[in-house]
C-alpha cells in the first residue's frame, strides 16, 4: 500500500522522534572524553566538507556566496570548538563552598533543530555541535527550499559524530517535508527542546508547541555613525558586514544613521567603497521589488547581489556596485527600507545630533526588537548611552553580521542570536551548550530548622515574641500563632531588609 505524502512524512516523525529518544538515553552516560572525541570528530568533517556544503546551499537556494559560505560553515565548527571546548556542560559545573551548593548539569533529551534557507548547512553543524556538546541528540526539520544541503549536512554531522562513538541516530533530519511532518516532531512526546532558527511563522509555532523553545525573531539592525567616529573604518566594517554572503545574516545592518555634520564625509566614503546612493523615484522601483503584502520581503530578492535587483527594477548603477542605499524620512509602511531586508540594501537616514539618532534607532527596533545594533564612536560616555537601546547586542566599532555571530567579538560563536524578552525570545544571549542543558542543586542544610524563627532577628522584632513565649530552641508541636497585622508587617520588614 502506498501511503500519501503527508502520512508518510508524520510516520517518518514519529520513528525520528523515536530513535533520537534511545540516543537520549545513551548519551546520559557519555564521559567529558568520549563527548570531546566525538565533538572533534565532528568539528573535522564540517571543516572537511565546508566547500562542498557552501556549494550545495548556493545552488540550491541562490542565496549568498560560495566562498562567505564556506567561512559560515567554518564558523559554526572550528571557531565554535575553540569556544566550547573547556565548558562544563556534565558533572559538577558549580560549587559555593560557603553555602555549600552543588550545581550538577544533566542533558535536556532530544532536540529538534529548525533550519533556515539563508544559513541552512552552518546552522545544521552548529546545532549538532552544541547540541553533542550537551549530551543531547537533535533531529532536524529543513527548509523545503534547502532541503538537499540540509540533509547531506545532517548526514554528514551523523555519521562523524557515530563513527567517533555516538549512539546511532543522534543527529536526524526529516527527508519527507511536509508541515504535518514538522508538526507532529513539534509536539511529539519524544523531543524535550525546541530550538527555532527562521521566519516569525516558524518561531511561533515553535513557541506554541507546548513545551520549552528557543526562538529568534527578526533583526533590523540600526548603525549609528556618530560624529567623533572613524569614518573611513565606520563605512569599512558596515560594508564588510552588509555584503557578506549577501546580507543573509539577521545581525547585518538594516539602516545606517549619521549627523549632518559628517553626512557629506559618511556620503563620500560609502560611494568610494562602491555604494551607490538611489534617487527617490529609483528607491520606490526597488522597494516594489523587495517587499511584497506590505514589508514582507520577497524571497526571489534576498540574498542577491546589487545588479541583480537594479536590473530587475529596470534602474541603472555603476559597475562593481557592492551596496544600494536609499533615502528615509521615516519609519513604517511609508518607509519600506524601515524593516529587515536580507540583502544587499540599506536605508539611510541623516539626525541633528545623538539624541535623533537614539530616537530614530528605538523606532527601527521596535521592528527587529531585542536583537541587535551598532554604534560606531570614539567616545566611551556615547557608548554606554546606546546599551540603553531595546537589543540585546549593541555592538561598538564592529559590522553588525560579524560582531552578532562572535566573529569579531568576544560573543560565542553562533548562527541563533536571543533576542530576550523584548523579542519575544527565552532567551537574550548568544545560544550555547550552556542553553541545552537542566542544572540540578545539591543543597546541604545549613541552618537548624527547629531554630529558624528564634534567630531570625526581623522575626523577632516585629513579632515580639521570646522563647517564654511558645517559641523554644526544643522541638515543640505548639503551633505558632500569628495574626494578619503581625505577618504584614513581618512581610514589609523582610521586603525592606531585602532592598
């Protein structure tokens, strides 16, 4: 009998699901050692097949850059082992002698790994990697437009990670794509975590899926250019970041943001480093192209290199062109290069002073919030007055793609930025092992339970009552009476002792 695609696809789930339980259950008992062999061996192939997955992903989906690919891939393998390497994901990973507290981690179980279109091989590596690192087996379910890299990165982080020691099945990945399919792993008993890398959709389905998730949401990263800045490397590091691999990076920068006062110098620098400023009219041509049902960005334009778009809005640009930019007034619908455009396009905006440009980047957050932005500046005080910004990486002196993601950075190397509470993410920092595992306490009593309430000096205070009085340093089943007045105020004094 053959069954239809999407009754297939549920059952392929459902026997993933399955066998990355069992591998759950081995990897428990993993030592430190065998988990480093085995994390090093995975490291090896990555770096082994990074060329050949870079090409699989470019050609499959015609997103970036073969050879920006390739430094992803090593990203998510090499730069990522050096970081994780000496992290204590197992065993005992705290102890307070003083408080005498143990804290032990233990793995979370099977995960299930959502993979984007734009970053589909480095990602897949880089979730496996934490994911072993933590004890954890993950399954993964791809993007149907890169579905042939994703798999083959799967199967290749597979097979390393088994022929160093791994359980059989401790890296899975869905081959029959349906959304009933990635449904069914979503809420299958067997997965314990979900970690959500793509659009909104995606994520919220994750985070709707009944148990605990990790999602990312959009970015739309402002770069302020502030008036003591370096302009000539300002310009340098923004351009670095918006075109490598053609802006797929969410913490690319979405708009960049500088003073009248050094506007012309900004100006000046971007077109000698081959941007190419669009008139109004030529702005509108392209916005047309890049967005469609409002400032949803079209997926034939991202990732493409500026030609591509120019000579799709019918709009000439000079040859060797690496970067549009267009003028805003605004931020909203009437501003469509307000919002995330995974490409090679910024938005341009020109402020009176710092205060502008603080107000103006809040409101270009409000469509990326939490995630990301920069500032580049000689002065500290201007610095520290942009941490205040709602994103959860503000990064100073740096290109937004490769300052978010740790390249150039002392953050964790990582392709699934948190974007904290303000983005509606569980998490606000840059996802490592240390996101993939439960901690457990090992808690010594440290203070005489039959005693508490005669050495608790606020206690006593406000209660007024001594050890004549029904409270004794003996055992006693006298019960404690209390009225409502006294235990207020004892709750008003505990508050304030604690402030």
């Amino acid at each position: 009998m053959e069954f239809d695609k999407d009754l297939k696809s549920i059952q392929e789930a459902r026997d993933l699901a399955g066998m990355g339980a069992k591998a759950a259950k081995s990897l428990e008992e993993y030592t430190e050692e065998q988990i480093d062999r085995i994390i090093r061996n995975m490291v090896k192939v990555a770096e082994e097949h990074a060329l050949e997955l870079a090409e699989m992903a470019v050609e499959e989906t015609g997103f970036g850059i073969v050879e920006d690919k390739v430094y992803k891939n090593h990203m998510a393998s090499g730069m990522l082992y050096d970081y994780i390497r000496d992290m204590r994901t197992q065993g005992i990973i705290k102890e307070d002698k003083a408080s005498k507290m143990v804290e032990l981690a233990v793995p979370v179980g099977l995960i299930m790994g959502i993979v984007p279109s734009t970053n589909p091989t480095s990602t897949v590596i880089y979730k496996s990697i934490i994911a072993m690192k933590a004890r954890n087996p993950i399954v993964f379910s791809p993007h149907p437009s890169a579905a042939k890299c994703t798999i083959r990165a799967a199967e290749l982080m597979n097979r390393a990670a088994v022929s160093a020691g791994a359980p059989e099945h401790s890296v899975g990945c869905l081959k029959t794509l349906t959304m009933q399919a990635t449904d069914s792993l979503m809420h299958d008993p067997a997965v314990k975590l979900i970690i959500a890398t793509g659009g909104p959709g995606m994520v919220k389905a994750a985070y709707s899926a009944g148990k605990p998730a990790i999602g990312v949401g959009a970015g739309n990263s402002p770069a302020y250019i502030e008036n003591t800045a370096n302009v000539k490397e300002a310009v340098e590091k923004i351009m670095a970041s918006k075109t490598f691999d053609n802006g797929t990076v969410c913490a690319s920068e979405q708009s960049v943001i500088c003073e009248y006062r050094n506007e012309k110098e900004v100006i000046a620098e971007f077109e000698r480093q081959g941007a190419y400023f669009m008139t109004e009219d030529e702005t509108k041509k392209v916005c047309q192209l890049l967005f469609r049902n409002g400032t949803a960005m079209n997926p034939k334009f991202v990732a493409r290199k500026p030609q591509v778009i120019a000579d799709a809005a019918g709009i000439s640009i000079p040859t060797g062109t690496r970067v549009l930019i267009g003028r805003q007034k605004g931020v909203g619908p009437d501003s469509p290069l307000s919002h995330e455009k995974l490409t090679t396009v910024l938005a341009f905006y020109t402020v009176e002073n710092w205060q502008e440009a603080c107000d103006l980047s809040i409101k270009l957050l409000q469509n990326g919030i939490g995630h990301t932005m920069s500032i580049h500046t000689e002065d500290p005080e201007m610095a520290l007055r942009f941490a205040a910004k709602p994103a959860s990486r503000i990064l100073v002196n740096t290109g937004g793609t490769q300052g978010g993601t740790g390249a150039s950075t002392g953050l964790a190397p990582a392709f699934t930025l948190g974007c904290g509470t303000m983005g509606g993410s569980s998490v606000s920092e840059n996802v490592t092992p240390l996101n993939l595992i439960n901690k457990k306490v090992l808690a010594y009593g440290i203070k005489d339970v039959r005693t508490l309430a005669q050495d608790d000096e606020i206690f006593q205070k406000y209660h007024g009552k001594g050890a004549n009085q029904g409270i004794t340093r003996e055992p006693s089943n006298e019960s404690l009476s209390i009225s409502k007045e006294e235990l207020s105020e004892i709750i008003t004094a505990v508050i304030k002792a604690m402030k």
